[in-house]
C-alpha cells in the first residue's frame, strides 16, 4: 500500500471549539505532525473574540489552551469562515451539526463528525479508526452523489460504541460472525460535555439511564462491523448479530467500562486462550497504514485479575488504545470480558484525529 | 396460617458485633418488636470491653450506639457467653464464622449467619426472607440429623444475589422457570466492610472484579429459587436456569445496583405490562405471615426512566424492598430491567433479622 | 414566658415549592406539629400542574413526595393564590426573591424566607433561630413602618454563616466579645441547588470559590451576633468582631464543614475545658420556648478526634443541630474548632421552620 | 555559581520501593538526566523477587513500570546489597525509616529522605528544593561530626509543608518577615499512601484530622525558612513566625489544596498587585543552579476567580511548581489566599530528586 504523508501541515478547523470534544481536538492537535489549527469555529456568543478570551473559563483539560490556538479569533461555523482550512473537525451538538455540517460538506471541505446526525446516512461511513477503515471506500460515490470534487463527511461512532466494536472486530475477523452480544456500559461523565451531569445526580450514586444511548450501541455496532458491497455504494450490516445494551452512568471524569458477554455463530466456539490472543494480536488497518496516532497495541489485555480501571488505565495508547480485562468463560454465552476506552479521546476527538489521518494516507485530502 | 408473636421479647446475641454487619444489627434491632440485644461478641482483642469503648472509633453508622448495647460488655464468641440468648445473629467473616457457628449451632442455639460458610451446606437454608422463606420446613430434618432439640442454623445469601432473586421469584412464580438471566452488577463499598476498599483504588474509578462474587450469584441463585423435597429434606434446584454474572465495585456507599437481562423457558414469553404488573404486586411469604419489618411494597418499581438511584432510592422498605427501573424488552433475551437493593440492609443484617422473624412466626425459636 | 401553642395546623404555602430548598420545606413540613402545607406557588412553567407532576423529575429527596402535597396544584407566586395561608415559607432565588416577599409582606402574610434579598434591611431580622430569636422584637416596629396589622417578613441566614454563628454566640455569650474570628469552610454542593455545581467540576476535586460567599458570612456574623436598641427599632451589630472567611466547594452531598480559629476580646481567655463545657451546655431561646424541632443539644460536641465528619454526623438533631469537634489551643488566636452543620436544613429550611415555630410561640403567627 | 553536572548518570537505590513514595520515585526517575535507578529495597517479604512481581498488584500509577526497573532484584534495605549506588532515595516509613536512614548515611551514602524521623535533626537540613537550598552549606560539619567523607543525609519536609512554604519565602524574601499565618489545608488521600485512608472514611465526606499533620505544618516551616549560622554549624529560626493549622482530609486523588491567611510584620504591608507581582516572579536557587527537574515557574499564579483546582492545575510544572490563586486583601491580617501542590511529586519523591540535583550541582554527591 502506497502511503501519502502531508509535505506540509494540513491547515484544519474546529466546529464547536469551546466545548468539550472541541477542547479535546484543539489538545490532541498540538504539535500533530499532519494537521494545524487554523481557525476555530462556535456559537455567535463567541464569535469574534479571542478563543483565549472565549474558552478560558470552560476550559476543562488539564493542559493549557495552546497558545497558537487561544490567538485565534473565534468565527461563527460558516463556509466562509474557514476557507484556510482543507479539513473540518466537528465537536457540534447534535442539535445543531445535522446543517452545518452539510454546509462544509457542499463546500468542498473535508469533515470529520463526531454528532450523530449523519451516521445512518447509507452514503456517510460511520468510522472507527481502528475498526473500518475500509469504509472509506464509499467516498467516491459519495462524492459523486452530491457532485463534489474534494468534499466528503465521515462521522465516527458513539463512544461506548467505539469501545465496544474494537475487540469485536477482532474477534469476528479471526473467529466468524457472532450472533449476540449483552453488554452494560458504566460510562464516565464527561460524555455529557460541560456542564453536564450535575454533580448531585452522580456523586457518590449510579444513574442507571442515558437517553438514547442504548438504542446507539445496538444499531451503530451492525453498521461498523459490516461490510461494503463489492461496488462501494453501500453498506452491509453484519449479519445475524444481535446486540442488547444497558447503559449506566458512574462516577468517573474519564473512560467508559463495559461488562460485555459474547455468542459466536459457528460451532466450536473459540477457547479462552484463542481469544485473549487474538485480542492480543490485533492489528487494524489504521496502524498498517502508518496513522500517526494510531496506538502500537490496539488492544492491551490486562493481566492482573482487577483491571481495566479508568484512572489506571486510560491513558493507555495516550487513549487512543482500548484494554480488555477478565476475558473468561460464559456459562450461558462463549465469553465473557471487560473493556474499557477513553471516551473523549478514541470515543470523541481522537477518532475524528485518526479517521483524518488514514484519509490522509489514502490520498482522500486534496 | 397461625401467626406466632413473642410475648415478650427475645434476647439476641450479636457475633462480630464490632464489624460492618454486627453494627448494622445493632442499628436495626434497636426498638425491635421481637428482639433485644442482650450480648455481644468479638474477637479477643475487644472482649472484656463495653461495647461503647470497643466500637466507638470502628462505628461508621449514622445514628449513635444506642445505650442499651454500648454498656454491655464484649464477649468472646463463645456460646458459653451467651447463655441469656436465645438467638444469634452472626456478622462474623467467613475465616472464622464456619467453626464459631457451628459450635454454636451444636449449643441448641437458633443461629441466624450471614457468612459464605454454610450456604451450600444440604440441609441449612440459603433463605432470602422475601422469597424462599418455605426453606425452613427443612429446619425439623436439620435438627433430627444434629440431634438438635431447640438449635437450628439459617444463613442469608450473598448481597448481591439478595437483589436478584427477589424479581426474579415474583417472575418465575408468575411465568414459570427462567432459562437464561446475564447480570451486571455495580456494588457498593460498604459491601467489602471495613476498611475494605482503600480510597485509592476507587475514588473516580471502577473495579471491574470483586473475589469469588460471581461465583457466589451464580450458584446461589439456584438453591434460592429452588424447591424442597417432598418430605422436606433436602432442597431441589431450580432445573435449567443459567445465571452469568459480571461484577463491579463502584464509589457509591450503600446499594448495589444491578443490569439484568431474563429468558423465560415458556413460550410466548409475557409483555412488559405483564412484567411490570408482576413485579409490582407480588408477595412475599415474609408479609403474608406479619413479620414487622417484611416492607409494604417488597418490589417498588421506578417509574422515572433514570432510576433507580442508589442516593434517591435506597431507603426504600426501610432498606428491605428491591427497587426495580427500566423494566423494558430485549432484543436478545424477553426483558432487561435495573434492580437496586440494600447491601447491609436487605442484603446483610436486614434478611437475617426478617429470617428470624419468619422463624419466629412459624414457632421455630423456642 | 407565655408559650403559645396553635390549636390546629396553620396552614402554609410555599414559595419556589419546586425547587431544592422548596423540597426541603415540604419533607420538613411532613407531619409537623403546627403547620401544614396548604398552597404550593411556583414559576409559569409548573403553574397549574399538579405538584406530583411538577417536582417529580426534580425532586431529589431521598423520601417521597407526600401524598397530600402531591395533589395540590402549584400555583404562581402571587397573594392572591395564598389566601388559605397565613404563614408563607420562601425558597425563592434571589433574582425574584425580593419583589415577591416584598408583595406576600404587603398582603399581610407572615413571610420566612431563604433569600439574600432582605437580609440586610435595617427593620427585618435576620434570624438564626438557635441565636437570636429575639430579633423578633423589632416585628412591632416593622409593621408599623409598613402599616400592617398581621404581616411581617423574617430572614434566614446564608448556610455557612448559620452554621458558625451557634457556637460563636456560645462563646460570646459566656466569655464576652469575640474579636476575631478567621474560617475556612468546605461547603457541600447541595448549598448550590440543582443542577448546580457541574460534576466534572467537582468530582474527585475542590473549587476554592463560591461567588459573594465569604461576603455574606463576614457581613451577615455581625448582625446576627449583635443585638437590638432598648426600643427595639434598630439592630446593633456585635462591635469589634472581624471575620475573614476563605470558602471552598468540596465533594460533598450534604453538610458544611468549617475550620475555625477565635480570638476573644477579653484577657485572659477561657480555657479549652471552658470553651467546650460552654458549646456542650448552650441553650437557645427556640428551646426554652419549646419550640418542637428544635434539637435537644443546639451544639453537640464530637468526642472522637477524627470528627465531625458530613457523613457520619450530618442527621444531629435531625439537621438542627450543629457539632463541635476538635476543640484545641491556637497558638495565634485562642482556640480552634471544626464545626459540621446541615446546609439544607439548619442552614435553609430548618431554620425557617423553626423560626416561624419562634414566631407562633412568641404569638406572632395571627 | 560553577554548576556542575555529570558526565555519566549517577547509580541510585529506591529504599520502600514498592510503597507510594517509591513507585513515584520510579516514575518520575524514568528517563532523568542525571540518575537512573540501580538498585530497590523493600521489606523481607518482597526481597528476593522481581521488582516488577513484587510491585505489579500494588503499582498505583497511571504509566506502567519502566522495564529496567521491572527487572530489577527486591533487596532488603541494608547498605551491603546497594553498593553500586551513590545516591539512596528513601520512600520508606518512619517506623523503619530512622535507624535504616542512618545505617545507609553512616556507609558513606548520599542519602534523600521523605521520613519524618530526621527532620528536625540540628545537623540534617529540612529542605524544600524551591525554597532553602542553601541549608546545603551545612553539609560538610555534618560530615565532619559523623566522620563522614561523602556520606551525607537531607531530607524533605511533609507534603502539606512544602507546599506552604514557597509562596511564603517569596514574600519574606521580598517584604521581611512574615509573623502569623493561619492555614486550612484540604489534603488528598495519596498523602496516606496504600492501602492508606479507607474509601468507607472520606467517599463523599471530608475527615478533619491528620494524625500529628498540624503539628509539623507549625513546626517544620520555621526551620525551612529560618537561615544558617554564619559558620553554617547550625539552623536558625525564623523568629517571631507562628503558624496556626488545620488539617483536613479531602475525597481528591492527589494534590493538597490549602487557604493560608498572612500577616507580615513590617508595616505598612505590601498591596495585593505587590504580592501578586512578587510570587509570579519568583525564582528559587535550584532553577539558577539548573536544576533539571526546577519548574521554569516556580509558583504560577492563577488569573481565574475559581483557581486552583486539584484536577486542572495539578500538574503545573511537571508537579514541582506550587499554584497560587484568590490573592486578596483579609480584613484581619493582610492577605489571603489559596495554593495548590502536589503531594506526592512536589510534596515528596519530586523535592527528594531536586534536592539531589542541587546536592549534584554543588558538587556534594561523590
């Protein structure tokens, strides 16, 4: 495979710069060695001032605000606004992205999503990094679609969707379909942005609700482990896997965990020792690619019998990784494990990061 | 059914009185209608202490000592000591409760335990007062096989199997035999004692494992929900029912919460409504025969999609009703809800006090 | 004194019934000795609901709902919607606060409220039950200014003040003037309402800032520990007393703890033995008039040296009570303490309860 | 000043390696210029194994176990097993650290202590890197007094100390001495080390004790900022500075957030923007002696109202630079504010290595 490195930096946007996705993507792209912050884009409270003076007080990252980013003034989330920039990060609420984003798309631009708006669009690919790179592919009938030369939208997935697919994907690749997952996410707060959960709901207490959360996982995941059809015009889903999810949130700043329970469709099923080393082992096509921010180990099995655990581990492949722990047998299902992911880095801004460098790699920036 | 009340009330012993479940009789059985403490026992290192002196620094309840117990003096575990007792509710942890128990047992004492020791044992209760409460008619046959005339053993089931079994008797009562329930658990750190979880290891985080847990839901659940023989001398599992459990420690004090997905046997399996209205109206052994602390509702059943909560909800049936949420379908199974219980209320001290109450009415404390 | 007890229930209304303070008026008020809720007011938005409907999803309890509140329809916040009350208890924000009492005061209404707007007004008392309930004196006067037969209006103080000024009169009142008083509180989040305090703010962390609150509790001291001109017209504030107040947002559900270092005016000052036998042994009005939820012991003293602890401590005297603990030399002022009060109870409406529990004692209530 | 650096990386021993202080010490020594771990003691029960057995269960860090030090031997903590190192950092408890400190001083070691035991030895400087260097020049009389060619022993003040101190010494540095300051820490549990404070103790609560913590505020700090002899034989006092403290235990991972009050003893005091400018400019010895591991700022101070906070700010300066925010007027002393450390760099294994960096630079570690 032939792969393209930028010769200089890519100049990049940020929709929805102030809030926390934003935050994270304007982190994640210090010193990024393809891509360069060149303008920042949100609300008209806070257009036109400086992004120093509009984030200063929601800036909720243990980092500084970079100091190239925080001179940039702040412009409202217009085309015009951005014509510096070749690629568009999108942290927007859902309420608002499903038109804006359009916007960027007809113009020419390329756009990385994190909403949800246009991820059951048959023609979008709904993409984790590490996952379905492959489906990029679609992008030329995309394009010609909505008659554009450069422009493409990709969105990437839910964030305890992304965790989830991850080992999935490994061990449908090596063992064949699976026909049912059961999985509860314990999910940490800063999913809900800022200002979010309020802290007497969640201090100390589990909220054993996130509105619309379930219904995410149980379809995002059949379009993300499907296939493309042998023309890249369309998807397939995986066929036959069922996936049922009870969603919780916990009291944790950062780092989804799920108890997940897995069925495979063909007979026998692989033993304990077979799927902890096909997790070990997997690699996706993002790392083969070259991603930058692609993570050595895709997937870390954690050995000791207590982990994952978010504040130990999620940091892991600077949270571009996802670790599974407590891979065991199923008395009901063939096995059974943790995982967990960082959810606003490989569950948010960083998979949009990865999306855009395996675009790069594939020549689709132009 | 002839209900039996003391006429007056019955002097109980407390072992591991000093502990997080002997602390939380003693709260409990203050201003009992039945019962009243009349001897506590601990290890060596407290005997020969008042109650007040050795548990002050240890005593993490909200109320206060009450008076009554905190000016007896500390005995050693040792049925010698408790001679004034006809009861005795054992907090002892499970390195030392199999021996103390059984020496007390031997003494002819009613002997009510909340340790792993005996639970499996073929001819002692593993009784949640809410639901198999009918396990005691084997009390006559572990008596002959002991040559016992008074004394007797009872255990209650682990915390978290507590919480489950209750809905799922109502359901199997109601729907016949379940084939298939997966649970997640997040259970609280007052459930691992004192100190028990260090600070470190859960403040902001999960633990996705809490040591031979899983196991304990797993086998437990079929003895629960199992029958007795036809001459009431040994228990009956509850045939083809698989239980798969995954547990979690998380930063909440008290109540285990709990994601459950069920499979029913028959065919068609019942609706939702069908479900709801179960759950709701079902009745416990432990309230048909008067026992005081039996709650009103032992199944409240959430009607907000966000609950239950450990922080709003875990008071309900003063600590001794399951609380249930969410109950909704399964595209994998017949129907996923939430549970919550009190893991030293229901869980622990409560079930053996309700246990013993129980006893009381069907004339077995004599 | 002449106590005055009412013949039957006074009815109440309340005002911001939705709200966190409203909700604890109403579990407060549930079953109280003297008044019951009539009339439940409002913004626009819950205004003709039924109360049930309207607080359901807000209320964060850890009690229900009382039935009979929960079939009231909640009103706007206007007199005419009140005319079945005579008390009116307010938990208002202070954005509408002001203008609202203001008008419940002209249409004659004994008005208790929680609010910041009228605090500071040279006729209304600013009543800490536990300390200065003979501020009430100057309710002649106030309603001869105002020209009002019946209606009179009566503050409450900020949280943290509350809680510090109890044992501060204490001391005042047995060793004379204090002359400098430095604290440091650690204030929970409920003292935010809800939403409130985002939890990624403070999950696992402290904010050393809470807007206007040092403030408050160095103004507002001086005037609950001053006293009244012989003809009860003016308040005299407590002279030569300085307070300097750093506050800080903690992780914390319910109760203020605070870090207190006194200075008393007189030489030589008293002894630590003096000092504690003094907070152990006060007295408040509210209790000689028998005023029914004033707590048996206003400061209770911790014993333990780890405490007082939120946790642990918070229900003393069902919330009405404020304990001492670590009564110890200061090497730069006299003595130092940590005191733990109820923020939503003593310090909101707890003490409004129990200052219209004062007021119908001292026949204010007509 | 000749700086002087090595020409090849200085052998070090990890003394209570596997504890919280020396698994930090392991971190932050991963990759240093000057040292590189050599040799790791622990208790009997760990000597022997490898490091990385010994450790992994109880290794509490966000980053893994460097490899080399992994496959390090566990030695017990006696002088023989650590001959290939120069310099010995200690991690260990003082109730062993006193006598084994001393057997490792008396055998010529350069020895870096975060035990209390030799704090306030008359020969033994207390030293916080950012703050009294120059108590270095007593090195060669305490060589000289203990018959020592290059053995030496310094160590570093309690956590909640170094913090204090260095905003302190740069207003006594700049506006003289400082006579009373009052302080309230907020202190993280990591302070305790592991297991350390049970999660049942501080999980939505604050503890307002530390065993013998208040002692040591008041009495190390004058130590550290008093001055040396002139014949550098003897510590001098900081005269007429009293501290007053208050020590609470926070539910915070890591990072002491404490609210100091000062009063200096020249009149008239300096202005806020005064005190401001001078802590945002101070520059401590060990950054003009090129420390490696010196924060470029020493103490940053915060410009948003609600700053420090553990979570955002902790890790300033790599964890060596102190965060002061709320610089203001108090209305009893003469300003106040609040600071934020971090315990476990800062506050103990970060000052240990700068204290040999230092101790290097003067050439004292031979």
């Amino acid at each position: 495979m032939s792969v393209q490195q930028p010769k200089e930096k890519i100049p990049v946007g940020i929709l929805g710069a102030t809030g926390t996705v934003g935050q994270r993507f304007i982190q994640l792209l210090d010193s990024h060695p393809y891509f360069v912050v060149a303008a920042v884009g949100a609300s008209e409270r806070s257009a036109g001032k400086l992004y120093s003076d509009a984030a200063s007080r929601s800036w909720k990252q243990i980092t500084t605000i970079p100091a190239a980013v925080g001179s940039l003034t702040v412009q409202k989330c217009a085309p015009e606004n951005f014509t510096s920039c070749r690629v568009i990060f999108s942290g927007l609420d859902s309420d608002v992205a499903g038109e804006i984003e359009t916007a960027f798309l007809k113009a020419e631009f390329a756009v990385f999503s994190n909403a949800k708006n246009h991820r059951m669009d048959p023609v979008v690919p709904l993409m984790v990094p590490l996952v379905n790179a492959h489906h990029l592919d679609i992008i030329p009938h995309q394009r010609s679609l909505h008659n554009l030369q450069k422009g493409f939208l990709v969105t990437n997935a839910n964030c305890s969707t992304t965790g989830l697919v991850v080992p999935l994907k490994a061990l449908q690749d090596a063992f064949g379909p699976l026909s049912r997952v059961i999985v509860t996410t314990m999910q940490a707060i800063s999913g809900a942005g800022y200002p979010g959960v309020p802290s007497l709901d969640i201090l100390g207490n589990i909220v054993p609700y996130i509105s619309g959360e379930e219904e995410k996982l149980e379809i995002e995941a059949a379009k993300i482990l499907g296939g493309l059809s042998t023309n890249a015009t369309a998807f397939v889903e995986a066929p036959d896997m069922k996936v049922s999810a009870s969603c919780n949130r916990v009291p944790v700043i950062d780092g989804h965990t799920e108890s997940v329970f897995v069925e495979f469709k063909n007979r026998p099923a692989p033993s304990i020792e077979q799927v902890t080393e096909v997790l070990k082992s997997y690699v996706s096509e993002a790392q083969k690619i070259g991603a930058p921010t692609a993570p050595e180990h895709v997937i870390e099995v954690a050995t000791l019998p207590d982990r994952p655990q978010p504040r130990l581990d999620i940091n892991a492949g600077n949270g571009n990784a996802v670790v599974v722990g407590r891979v065991r047998e199923c008395n009901i299902f063939d096995v059974k494990f943790t995982l967990l992911s960082h959810n606003t880095i490989l569950g948010a801004a960083g998979s949009s990061i990865l999306n855009a460098e395996v675009a790069v790699a594939k020549g689709l920036i132009v």
